[in-house]
C-alpha cells in the first residue's frame, strides 16, 4: 500500500479509527509528562491499549513488550533525550493494523505476516523487529517536538509575569491550561501522522527489503529485549547482588517451559 | 512587610477543607504541565496553590505578592510535591491574618523540601518503582493476555492517585513537621526493596528470554547454541561498554548487530 492508495483506499471506519488513535496519543503525551504520570503512557501499556483499540491485542503486545524491555532505563533522572515513547507505540500499533500486518510476538503466540520480505520465514518475528526499528525512530524523531514545546512553555511562563504587577489569578490559569492543550494537541497531531506514516510508507517498505534483511530483522526484537534488560544489570549491579538475579533467571527460564 | 515567624506558632485548622484538597488534588496532577527549563515546576506550583487564593476575598496587593513568592524556581519530584504543597498551604493558612508568609522563609521552607523530595523522589519512584513496574508488565505480557498489562496499569495508576492524595494531606497536617518525616527509615527500606524487585523481575526477564532464544532459534535460522550465546553477550554487553544510551539508540544498534548476525550466524553464513 503506498501513500496515495492508502489515502484513496481508506474506509470512513479507518479514518475514524485514526482518530481514535490520535486521541489516545494525545492523552498518553498528557500522561508521560504533564498529567497525572501513571504507568499508561509507558511503551508496553501504550501499545496494548492501542492493540485494543483496534481489535489486536496481541499486536500491541508483540510491539509493546521487547519496547519496553529495551526503554526500561529510559528514566527521567539525567536523560539528555525526551522520547515519544508512547506516542510511538500508539502510531506503530496503529499503523500496522491500518495496513493490514500483524507481526508474530516474542516468543510464542504467531500471528499472520503480511507481506513479508522473500526469504524471511513465515510466522517470524522480522515484522516485529521492523515495527520496532520504526518506534524507535519515531521516538526519536519526537525529542526535538518536545523540546520545541518546552521552549514554548517557557516564553508563556514569562508572559505570567505581567501578574506579578497586577495580581490577576486567572492570567496564570490561563498559561498554564494553554501548556495542557500544546501537550494534547502535540501528541495527537504526532500520534495521526505517525499512524499514517507507518500504514503509508513503513509497512509497505517492509514488503520491499531483501530477503536477507527480512531474516536479520527476525533478531531485533530478541536482541533489543537483551540489550535493554543488560542495561538494567549495568545500573543495578548483577556481582552483588547475583543471588536475586540468579533466582530470577531460574524462575524465568521455568517460566519460559511453561508458557 | 509581614514578620517572620516562629514556625508552628499561629494557629490553623488540622485539615484542609475538603473542597479545597479535590481542588488542589487535580492541580497537583497537573504540576508539570508548564514545565520549562527556566524555572521548571514554578507555574505549577502556583496554579497548585491558587485555589487556596481564591478562596480569600481578592485584594490585589496580596494575590500579587502571593504570586511573587512562588513564581520563582521550584522542582521536585511530581509523586511527592503533595507534601510540599500541604505544607505550604499549612504555612500560608498559619500566617494568613499575620501578613502572608514571608518571602524568605516561603523560599527556604519551599526549596529545601523540594530538594530532599526530588532526591528521595528519584530513587524511590525513578529508579525503583517505575523499573519495578514496567519489567512486572513484562512479566504479566509474557502470558499473552492483554488484560493483565491493562489491569496493572489501572492500579498502578490508582496506587499513585491515592498515593498523592495522602501526601496532600500528610504534608498539611505536619506543616514544618514534615522535615521529621523525611528521616523515616521506611523510605530506605522501600527503596531497596523496589531496586531489588528489579533486579529479580530483570533476573526473570532474561531467563525467560534464554530459554526462547534456545526453543526459538529457527525463527532467526541460527543454532540454537549460537543463539542463546549472542543473547548472553547482548545481555552483558552494557555492563562490558559501560555506556548509558537511550533505549530508542539501543533498538537501532540493535539494527545493525542484527544484519552483522544474521550473514554471520544465519542459514547462509553458517
């Protein structure tokens, strides 16, 4: 599907499903940072709730879980980059369902692949890894919208000034609701485009990329998992601590027999 | 002018009214929602407090003095700003018929909690909880169930509503007493447990993903054996860089590592 087929070939009911997407990105932007910070707007839960919204659970969590696993250091203490992790997500779920692909998860439940790569085998996870690639810039693409909107915060907040001469409350109230509204609105623009943006020209290409990269991708998800929990074991320390994290590692791997 | 005071020597309702902790409870949700890097939280702070303002008769001298004392610089972490603000109020509540707060000793009450909240802030909600929690949804969605993910969410989410709403009234009830709190061994004790939760959950994480590496490996065309050993590397490869990199970088480098792997590892390079 290319850009103008998708655009000429969606239905009302995806359009509308654009925009349900859109306000749930918005409302996860609002959440990350300037409303409330609950555990929603984190990768995982921000994937499976658009993966619902559009009827495809197991997508969102296909996407969401090795996202989470590699953004779990991703803490608001000394970052010098302000992702989109959530508003990511939401568009990277959304899209793939828009074009009709659903990946297989890590490691188990398979889904159909739609138009994969030659070579790449079928039920794998080269979707996955390539929906994964797409978040990751996607959010980082993002970094430089978040910080344009805090410069923007900052020129309001200046502008509040003026009630320290002549004390009007509702002045300040109003610069502060108007920061909410950018947030809102920076998310769900964000948050439709991407959507599209994935739908149109990221799952397309999917379908286009050799077949040797078809295989590597398989790899992505699986390695991205591994990296982010190593950088869990980088900042927490695994030597003094091996015994906890060894009966985790037990206790994971009887898991994995299990499930 | 208004003087200085001795603290706690006025005197102040025990607990703030309810209409006007729902009032400041939504602000507060709302702290960071003009962050900027001038002054960060100082917007937030101020709308937080205004509906204790607004519920005073409007004299335009006050409010504008009001507005200068917490319109400067002021950061802390959102989960425990409750506290600051409750004392804040309290304080403000205290002096109300003395003249307002002074300036000063609103600054020092105001910037020496909001430090120690951040700090605390940072190791128990940053590094502990949030951790804790994202690699427990981990866990959950290795199930395959949406559900489970969308469930702990809600409680997370409704743990740290309450949460907030404690520290609220917490932090007026104790007014300049709230300094003690801050000494209350169960903050450290909470923190350790939170950061070793992460590490068992991580420990579990990993495991889980060693054994589909080593059940998974066709999905990839590689030996099962080289499979789990690039995953083992992949695991303790940032602890041998000693980088910290954004995950969003990691998730591209992984990219290329892939591509290396798969011609290396893979069906034809094998």
């Amino acid at each position: 599907m290319t850009p103008v087929d998708l655009v000429a070939g969606v239905t009302g009911a995806h359009w509308a499903l654009v925009g349900w997407l859109s306000l749930l990105a918005g409302l996860l932007a609002l959440d990350e940072t300037a409303f409330a910070q609950t555990w929603l707007s984190q990768p995982l839960a921000a994937a499976t709730l658009a993966g619902l919204l559009c009827g495809h659970p197991e997508l969102g969590l296909a996407v969401g879980l090795p996202l989470q696993l590699a953004l779990v250091m991703n803490l608001p203490v000394g970052q010098s980059l302000t992702g989109e992790a959530s508003v990511a997500a939401v568009a990277v779920v959304g899209g793939a369902v828009l074009a009709g692909s659903v990946p297989a998860a890590l490691g188990g439940f398979h889904g159909a692949v739609g138009g994969a790569p030659a070579g790449a085998p079928a039920g794998d996870l080269a979707l996955a890894g390539w929906l994964l690639l797409g978040a990751a810039l996607l959010s980082l693409a993002g970094h430089p919208l978040v910080q344009a909107e805090r410069r923007l915060h900052l020129v309001w907040m200046l502008q509040g000034r003026r009630t320290l001469r002549d004390g009007s409350l509702a002045r300040v109230d109003r610069i502060h609701g108007r920061c909410l509204v950018a947030t809102m609105l920076r998310g769900a623009v964000t948050g439709g485009a991407g959507v599209l943006a994935v739908a149109g020209l990221w799952v397309p290409a999917y379908g286009a990329l050799p077949g040797a990269v078809g295989r590597a991708l398989a790899w992505v998800p699986v390695l991205a998992a591994a990296l982010g929990l190593g950088a869990v074991f980088e900042r927490y320390g695994v030597a003094r601590h091996w015994g906890w994290v060894g009966a985790g590692v037990v206790a994971g791997w009887v898991l994995g027999v299990l499930t | 002018m208004s003087e200085a005071v001795r603290p706690g020597a006025l005197a102040a309702p025990a607990r703030l009214a309810v209409g006007l902790r729902v009032a400041v409870f939504a602000r507060l949700l709302a702290l960071q929602a003009s962050w900027n890097h001038q002054r960060m939280q100082n917007l937030g702070l101020l709308v937080c407090l205004m509906p204790w303002l607004r519920a005073r008769p409007r004299d335009p001298e006050r409010d504008r003095l009001f507005c200068r004392r917490y319109f400067e610089f002021f950061n802390t972490n959102p989960y425990l700003a409750g506290y600051v603000v409750g004392g804040l109020l309290r304080l403000e509540t205290e002096r109300e018929d003395a003249g307002g707060l002074p300036r000063g000793q609103a600054q020092v009450f105001r910037d020496s909690l909001a430090r120690a909240f951040a700090s605390l802030g940072d190791q128990l909600f940053w590094l502990g909880l949030r951790p804790t929690v994202a690699l427990a949804g981990c866990v959950l969605a290795l199930t395959g169930q949406a559900w489970p993910v969308v469930g702990l969410g809600a409680a997370v989410a409704a743990g740290q509503l309450a949460w907030r709403w404690h520290a609220l009234g917490r932090g007026y009830a104790a007014g300049y007493d709230i300094v003690g709190l801050l000494g209350d061994p169960r903050w450290h004790r909470a923190i350790a447990g939170a950061k070793r939760a992460v590490r068992v959950l991580a420990g579990l994480a990993a495991g889980w993903l060693l054994r589909h590496a080593w059940e998974g490996s066709a999905q990839v065309g590689a030996a099962p054996g080289a499979f789990v050993a690039v995953v083992v590397v992949a695991l303790a490869l940032p602890a041998v860089v000693r980088r910290r990199w954004a995950g969003e970088f990691l998730v591209l480098a992984t990219g290329l590592l892939a591509l290396l792997l798969a011609f290396a590892l893979g069906p034809k390079g094998s």
